[in-house]
C-alpha cells in the first residue's frame, strides 16, 4: 500500500512541476503515472552505475554532480514517453530538482512514518534503579 501511495505522490509531483515551469509538460494523470514509474526504475537501476562511473567527478564536485545525473535521467525518460515534454537540459535540471523536493515533502508530510520500538519494560526497570 506504501508503494502505491509513493507512486501517486510522485505522479502528483510531475503533475505540479508541469504546472509551475512552462518548459515541461505532462499531458495527462495518466502519462504522469508512467513518467513516474519510468523514473522510479531509472533511479532504482541505472542511477547508481551512473554515480558509481561518475564517482571522481562527483567527488570533486562535493556530490552536486548527482543533480546532473538526476537531470540527465529526467531528460532522458522524456525523449521515450509520449506525452512528457521537456525543453532541454536546463528545464530537465530544475524540474528534476523542483520533482525531487515536491515529492519528498509531500512523502514526509502524507506518509506515516513507522514509530520506533519501544524498550521493554525489564530495561525501563532497571535503568530507573541504577539512578
């Protein structure tokens, strides 16, 4: 259930990065879900080669190269799905970033988080009498 509330917030996400820059466009809720779960695989698969080939780089660049390669990657899901438009490498590069901060507060905000372990009560016990 987690994974499908995941999944709509971050067709959401692209629904709203579409809406605030011009240079992308997402035809439909439709297309938004498929651009997400594109991206999703991508991130889950090929972005780690990619970081992991491009460690130097990323390294010298105190890891602001990674936001090239999320750029890279949201260009690139728009070059094969129909209904996504993206201008070029600058419109991919902030709407890639605009992506990733929309859908992460929108997952810490929508999502419950699990609350840790309590300890058992022996522990509680005898750490009250140590004190």
């Amino acid at each position: 259930m987690r994974l499908l509330l995941v999944w709509v917030i971050n067709a959401l996400s692209l629904l709203a990065v579409a809406y605030l820059l011009p240079s992308v466009t997402v035809a439909s809720f439709y297309i938004a879900l498929i651009i997400a779960l594109a991206l999703s695989f991508l991130n889950t698969l090929i972005r780690p080669v990619l970081v992991l080939i491009t460690l130097p780089i990323t390294i010298l660049t105190l890891g602001l190269f990674t936001l090239v390669i999320n750029a890279l990657l949201f260009w690139f899901v728009a070059s094969f799905v129909a209904g996504f438009q993206v201008a070029g490498f600058w419109s991919a590069f902030w709407g890639a970033l605009l992506y990733s901060m929309i859908s992460s507060l929108a997952s810490w905000l929508l999502i419950p988080r699990p609350r840790p372990p309590s300890p058992p009560a022996d522990y509680i016990d005898s750490t009250a009498r140590r004190l």
